[in-house]
C-alpha cells in the first residue's frame, strides 16, 4: 500500500531547484535500492549549469540463467521555473551517448517538459537504442516520492501523512534496520485512530519505543487487536534470524529487540493467556519456514525474550517484597513504577509528574562540610539558574568530587 503515503501538496516543488532537486533524487534512487550511488562532479554540458553534478548508480537484474546483469543509470537534474525546453538536454543527451557504457540516462525537473522536448527525445530515441532515455516531470517525482516516502522524510517530512509516517517506521526498521526517533514516534501515536497498521509496522513501532521512547506513555500493543497481536508475535518469531543478523550488521542496539519481544509476550499474556501463547510459540518453532526447528536454534531465539521478560517481572514483584530483598537487574526504578502502565492506553495529553520531594533538615550534619546550620542550603539540591553562575556551579561540582572521591 503506498497510495496517500505523501502529500505532494505540501512539497514546495517551485522551490526545489539545483542541490535541493539534486538530494531529493539521491534519497530517492537510495530507496529504489540502486547500488553504487554516487555523485559525479565536473559533470559537461548541461549538467555544468545544474551545480554540474551528475548522479552515478546501478541497478542489478537477474538473468534467465540466474546472472546478476548490470544496467547503469545516470541521473541528471533540471531545477526550472518553467518548462525545460530541447536546448536543455540536448547536449546532455549527446555527452551520455558519447561515454558508451551508460545504459538509463534521467532527466529530471521539479516542472515540465515541453511538447518539442519530448518530440526531440522521441525522435532521437528512434535512431539510438542506448542509452534509453527517462524524462521524470514533476508528476512523475510525486508518483515516485509517494511509492517512497523515506526519501521524502530526510527532506520535507511535512509532506508525509500519518499513513506516510507510519510506512517510514516501518521502512526504516525492516530494510534498515534503525530504528524511528521520538518526534515521529509521537506523531504516529497522535494519528494511531486514523491508521492502518500491519504486524510490520507494529514490531518497528515496538522497537524503536523500546530505543528512544516511552513504552510505558505509548503501550503500542494496547492499541491492538488480540488477533494483531498474536500475528505480530508470530511474525517476530519466523523472522527472529534475520531481524538480529541485519540489527547487528548495521551496528544498531540489539537490547531494543530482546525487549520488544518480551513487552509482547506480556501484552499477549495478560490479553490471551500463557497456554494459548505458549501453543503459538510451539507451533511457529515446529513449523520454521517448513520444518522443526532444532533445540539449539530454539534456545537461541527463545533465551533472551524469556529470560528479559522473567528478569522484568521479578524486578517489579520484589520491589515491594517483604520477603525478597534484591536489586533490579533488568529494570529502573521509574520503569519499575510505571511498568503496568505499557498493558493499557494513556493519553498522550496527559503529563508525566517528575518532580522530586526534597526535605532538607536543617539540623543534621552534611556529611562533607558545605551546607551546615540552619540558613545554608545544601549547593547541589538548591542551586537555582547553574547556567548563569557557571564558576560557582563548577566549584560546587570539584568539591564534591573532591570530598565524595576519597571517600569511596
């Protein structure tokens, strides 16, 4: 589904001209999948009046035989107010015919072609069969921005509707393996009613809450069906080697992932029950892409979403123990606090209370010597505007460390 990704309303095409047009293609042919994309400087012809940078990549076809077949593609951008008239692309036309090893040649513009451009393209195309020539208007960037809407995020992120947003997420964690900052993480959820969202792009949203957000503010699962769930869950599992391979490949944190996976086991617990989850769990590992996955294999995918989701729940059972007295392992203490908080939906209005009681008893001793008697405050707790006595905050710093340092 790609339809209403983008608003190409909201993208200022009249503006985009010279190394703005010029990004807006790379991102592009980046999300294309084209290899070994490049910018070429110094470029000849008409090229040298459009920044003189001319964009290099390759995409790659399998022959009937099973060989990769490489077809070269160069790019080149035409920023114009109004039409791009013959004069404009003849000579790049000529020069890339010239090199020999060119195979696509595009031409580019943020407006329109005109009627004796795309004569003169035509006409010429008739008597050379290489390169093939590609005239992409306005339109047919909308087209193409709207079926990848990745590109237009890195540049004009307004121009994406929430279904838009959501489709990066989810672009971004499945083909890239990064997971979707905060900002847009908000975004989403403030849009989730209006939303299709696939087990896909749950995960990705799962994960990256768990990387750079609030699982406990935005309970993703909660916003789910039973039926959601549970696909997401087997989704996760079926596709458990290749989500931690490519997170690893990209040198992205892998913590994010074992946490997702155990956020959703409690999430299906709560909703469905251990025994209907276990017997999903069973029945994905005894049919792993058509066989039995073996106990080596099972233990590799089922340790760390286990033991994160049993180390969790015994952080939050023995923070008010009176029988057990241990330290959290998997959990901070607000996380701890909050924890019941990811099973359920909260408004994403309401506002989080930090702020922190302090008592300070005037007659107790401080237990470095900075702050005694009744009418001095401690320096640390009660130092009000640090950014503008910075001397004085640094100094109450270095006698702390001072006097705290040899004490350990």
């Amino acid at each position: 589904m790609t339809e209403g990704l983008v608003l190409p309303s909201q993208i200022p095409w009249a503006e985009i001209k010279g190394k703005d047009l010029e990004e807006l293609l790379y991102w592009l042919f980046d999300s294309m999948g084209a290899k070994d994309l490049e910018w070429r400087k110094g470029g000849k012809g008409g090229g040298s009046s459009d920044q003189g940078r001319d964009l290099e990549c390759s995409f790659y076809t399998s022959s009937p035989e099973g060989e990769l077949i490489q077809q070269k593609w160069w790019v080149e951008a035409k920023g114009r107010t109004g039409t791009v008239d013959p004069a404009d692309i003849k000579e790049s036309v000529l020069n890339v015919s010239g090199i020999g090893d060119v195979d696509v040649l595009v031409i580019a513009t943020n407006s329109q072609f005109s009627n004796p451009t795309r004569d003169w393209v035509k006409m010429w195309q008739e008597k050379h069969k290489r390169p093939l020539v590609k005239l992409w208007e306005r339109s047919s960037l909308e087209r193409l921005a709207s079926k990848n809407p990745l590109a237009v995020i890195r540049l004009y992120s307004k121009a994406l509707s929430g279904q838009g947003k959501l489709e990066v997420a989810r672009t971004k964690f499945w083909n890239y393996a990064t997971y979707t900052d905060k900002p847009l993480l908000e975004e989403i959820w403030k849009n989730k009613e209006n939303l299709t969202v696939s087990h896909e792009s749950l995960f990705a949203l799962i994960a990256s809450e768990m990387a750079n957000g609030d699982i406990a503010r935005r309970s993703w699962a909660a916003t789910a069906t039973n039926e959601e769930l549970l696909n997401t869950i087997m989704h996760g599992l079926m596709n458990w080697f290749y989500i931690f391979f490519r997170i690893n490949e990209a040198g992205s944190r892998q913590s994010p992932i074992r946490e997702s996976f155990s956020y959703l086991l409690l999430a299906a617990v709560d909703r469905v029950g251990a025994k209907t989850v276990s017997t999903l769990i069973n029945n994905v590992l005894d049919d792993f892409h058509g066989k039995k996955l073996d106990p080596v294999g099972r233990k590799f995918i089922l340790e760390p979403m286990i033991k994160t989701l049993i180390g969790e729940i015994r952080d939050v059972c023995t923070d008010d123990c009176a029988r057990i007295s241990t330290h959290p392992n998997f959990l901070t203490k607000s996380e701890i606090v909050r924890y019941w908080d990811r099973l359920v939906i909260k408004g994403i209005e309401e506002k989080i209370d930090d702020r922190v009681l302090t008592i300070e008893a005037f007659t107790a001793k401080c237990e470095i010597g900075l702050a005694n008697g009744e009418k001095k405050h401690c320096p640390i707790c009660f130092i009000e505007n640090p950014e503008k006595k910075v001397f004085a905050s640094l100094k109450t710093v270095e006698e702390i460390v001072k006097a705290r340092k040899h004490k350990k």
